[in-house]
C-alpha cells in the first residue's frame, strides 16, 4: 500500500485520514504541521468562567458561524 500525499491533501481530507488511520503518525504530524501552517484558529488564554467568553467577541462569532448549517446541509 502506498502512503497519500499528505500536501497534496486539504487539511479536511487530513483529519478525516489521521481519524481513520490513527495508527500513522506520519499522517498526524503532516495534519498538525499543516494547522500551524494555516493557523486558522484563535489563541486564548484559559477560561475562568462562562461570564470569561464575553471577552473574546470573535471567539463567540466563530463558534455560532461555524455551527450553522451550510449548502443546505441540516
């Protein structure tokens, strides 16, 4: 069996491998490396309290965006 490319696969197709093939770490490291790339996510420091997220305003946005059905998906 030959490996994927692993540059050639969206980050996407990535989680969707290293979920599916948990035991290769090759395909793990290529998926963390290719998050730290992107860096698409929002750093925060750790929370105290639910009161804590009216803080992080973009945080919230993100979450809500990401949670809502997309191309007609429900």
């Amino acid at each position: 069996m030959s490996k994927p490319n692993f540059h050639a696969m969206s980050q996407k197709e990535l989680h969707d491998y290293v979920l599916a093939h948990r035991e290769d770490q090759e395909g793990f490291y290529a998926y963390v490396d290719k998050l730290h790339v992107e860096g698409n996510w929002i750093e925060m420091p750790p929370l105290q309290s639910e009161q804590d997220l009216e803080n992080y305003p973009k945080f919230i946005e993100r979450i809500r965006s990401s949670s809502e059905p997309r191309d007609g998906a429900v």
